[in-house]
C-alpha cells in the first residue's frame, strides 16, 4: 500500500531503510507515570447535539454508559480541527508510546480520530498525508508517522478487506468453541480487577479505549475466559463512540478472540497479567499479583492464560509461532495443572474478580 499510494517512500525503497518501526514503539511510561499529557480536544455541544443528548437520556435512561462527557468533533470543520490539534500536540509521542498503559489515563498519545474516520467526517487519506506531511516539516519522527500512517493504511484497510470478503458468514465464528458469557460486570465496571475496572470505566464514561485496552485487557480477558464471541462482538459494538460493524467485528472476533481459527492474526494474542503490568501502572494498585498463578493472590489474566493454554494444549502445539509458550506447560505438575484449572472455574463462577454488590446482584 505504501508502495502504491507512494507514502513515506524513497524511491523504491521505504523512508528511513525499513518498512516497521514497531521495535521502537512499545514504551512504558516507567513509574512515575506519563506526566502531564495534552488535553483531548473537546466540542461544546451544539443545539442540535444537546437535543439528541437529552433524548437519548430520557429514551435510553437505563442503558449502560452516560453522555455527560460527550465532546467529539460532530462536524466536518471540528474534525480538521481535532487532525491538527493531534498532529500539533500528539503525534510526535504516538509512536513511543503506542502500547503503554496507565491508570486514569484515558487520551494518552492517541488520535481519538476512530469516530470522525468512520463516519466520513475525515477521509483516510487525507490524515495519511497530513501526517506524512508534518514527518517530513520535521514535527514528528518517522517511528510515530510510519507507526500511526500503518495504523490506517494497513490495519483499517485490512480489516476493512476481512470484512466484505467474508461476510455474512464471519459474524457466526467460534473456531475455539468458546461458550462462556460475558460476565455482567462488564456493563457496570464492578469488578477488583484495577486493569478492567479502569478500562470499564472510562469506556462507559467516554465511549474510549486505546487499542491496547481492547485488545490486551478487555479482549484478552474475555478471551482467556473463553467468552463466546458473539457476546464480545455485542459489547464492543455496543460500548464505543467509533464502533461500526465493518472495523469493530473483525477485530473483536478475529484479532481478539481467535474465532475465525487464525484467518485475520496467525495466532491468539494470550499473555499472563505480567504483560499488563511491563506496560502500566495498574498492577501496583490491584489486591492481584501478576507473577502468581495460584492462590488467593494470583492475577486472574495468569491463572487463565496457563488454564487457556491447557484447555487447547493440542490445536496449540501445531501452530508454529505458539510452540514455545505451550512447551512452558510441561513444567506444570499434575497438582499445579489442578490448581490452576480449580481456580480458572472459580473465576468463571464469578467468585473472583466480581465486586461484592455484584455478586448478590
Ligand atoms: C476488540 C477491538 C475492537 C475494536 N473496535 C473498533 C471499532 O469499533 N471501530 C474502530 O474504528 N476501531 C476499532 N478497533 C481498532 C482500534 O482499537 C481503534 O481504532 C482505536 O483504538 C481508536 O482510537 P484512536 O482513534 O485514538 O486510534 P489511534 O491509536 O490514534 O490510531 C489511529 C487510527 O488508526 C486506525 N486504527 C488503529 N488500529 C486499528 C485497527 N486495529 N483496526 C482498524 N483501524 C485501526 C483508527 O482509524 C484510528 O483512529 C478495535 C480494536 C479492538 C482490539
Ligand atoms: S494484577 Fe492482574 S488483574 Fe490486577 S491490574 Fe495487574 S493484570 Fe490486572
């Protein structure tokens, strides 16, 4: 794509010698937290806005969510202006920062241009040269203007492919045969899990998450726990400002949850709470351990990454780029095998991981 929209090219080859910089885009933000980030840019509601706030209140007042945050760029002069105020204030940081975490943290270096894109307020290729153009002002470096250009003229476009050539069909996926339903806290954020209380949270307040939070802390744990997808697909459609159908369900059921057996990613993305707390603050003020995976300490993502490893130990070990993470199985004994199952079951029942009020909910 690159090569054919002639972006961030040098003639036939690459700007800067290599197509990926993703080596240099997966910084934490160490322990004393990212500091003081830009403010998101936020649009008054207009007249017309606030009429449809209200009635969505008075129809929806019992839905999940609130609407008292509600700041998107709703026309198409907002949404040039929230493209320059990223390029102006975030995009030089994007790139460092792409995977990290942090509590309370909802904005980050991120776009936040998810919405104003899928509803054709802004066109991709317009923010693909506005951002190829601001690398080559000198405004950004090429890891932050070729990790953020990928982000949509690889993935969105990929996506976008996935889903018009394998629909209707793709929608109906369950290829691990997951069965589980998604536990109800997911609509309320009551949970003493601080990773997905935070995640929650900020979802029903602002209709946000960062990718990383979908895809390593919502997705992964609904994935661990052997959600069915469709119920996946309804929360995230349901949850997000930019959900659409087309970028919202192959990503939720292919990239996240593995359903369509490894057509869109080449293998599930399984990792143990420590890959949540190498990429943020959230560990240090949970009552879990991600380094545990028994006990009543261990981190809930650990336990049910080595009970998801189990669980799909033979279809697992045929997939090459696997192979490692199901060879750590074998130094599991029988007893701790049983230890983990016996706690993955306690969390499927809801007695981990849910707040009290919920549990006599
Ligand atoms: C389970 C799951 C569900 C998702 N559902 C949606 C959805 O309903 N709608 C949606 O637009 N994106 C979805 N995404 C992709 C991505 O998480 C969001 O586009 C991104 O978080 C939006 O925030 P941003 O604009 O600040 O993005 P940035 O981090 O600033 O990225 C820039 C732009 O790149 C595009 N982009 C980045 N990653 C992807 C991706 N994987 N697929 C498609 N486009 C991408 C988006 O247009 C985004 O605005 C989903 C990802 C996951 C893992
Ligand atoms: S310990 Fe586990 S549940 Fe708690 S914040 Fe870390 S990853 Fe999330």
């Amino acid at each position: 794509m690159r090569k054919r929209h002639n972006i961030l090219m040098d003639g036939a080859e690459p700007e800067g010698g290599q197509w990926n910089f993703d080596a240099d885009n997966r910084e934490a933000f160490g322990p004393e937290g990212p500091g003081q980030v830009p403010p998101r840019a936020m649009f008054a509601p207009s007249a017309l806005t606030q009429e449809v706030i209200d009635l969505v209140n008075t129809r929806f007042a019992n839905h999940p969510g609130s609407l008292s945050s509600f700041a998107w760029p709703v026309t198409r002069a907002q949404a040039l202006e929230a493209l320059e105020r990223f390029v102006q204030e975030r995009l030089a940081l994007f790139g460092r920062f792409e995977d990290a975490l942090w509590p309370g943290e909802p904005w980050l270096y991120h776009s936040h241009l998810s919405a104003a894109l899928n509803l054709k307020l802004l066109s991709a290729r317009e923010v693909v040269a506005r951002v190829e153009q601001a690398y080559k002002d000198g405004q950004a470096p090429l890891q932050s203007a070729e990790g953020f250009i990928r982000q949509i003229l690889g993935w969105r476009e990929y996506v976008r492919g996935i889903y018009w050539t394998q629909m209707p069909g793709y929608c109906e996926l369950n290829a691990l045969n997951a069965q589980e339903d998604l536990p109800e806290w997911f609509w309320t954020g009551h949970t003493d899990m601080a990773c997905l209380q935070d995640a929650i949270a900020q979802t029903l307040q602002y209709g946000y998450a960062h990718h990383i939070q979908r895809l390593m802390v919502t997705g992964l744990f609904a994935l661990l726990l052997g959600v069915r997808p469709q119920q996946v697909h309804a929360w995230y459609l349901s949850v997000y400002v930019d959900a659409v159908e087309w970028v919202e369900l192959p990503n939720t059921l292919g990239m996240s949850q593995y359903g369509d057996g490894g057509l869109m990613a080449s293998k599930p993305y399984v990792a143990t709470g420590k890959y949540i707390q190498r990429m943020g603050g959230n560990c240090s003020g949970c009552r879990y351990d991600p380094a545990l995976r028994e006990g009543d300490r261990a981190c809930p993502y650990t336990t049910l990454y080595w009970d998801f490893l189990m669980r799909h130990e033979t279809a697992l070990a045929k997939n090459p780029r696997m192979a490692l993470q199901v060879k750590n199985l074998a130094r599991l004994s029988g007893n701790e095998r049983q230890a983990v199952a016996a706690r993955a079951g306690a969390i499927r029942r809801g007695e981990v991981g849910a707040t009290p009020q919920l549990k006599s909910h």
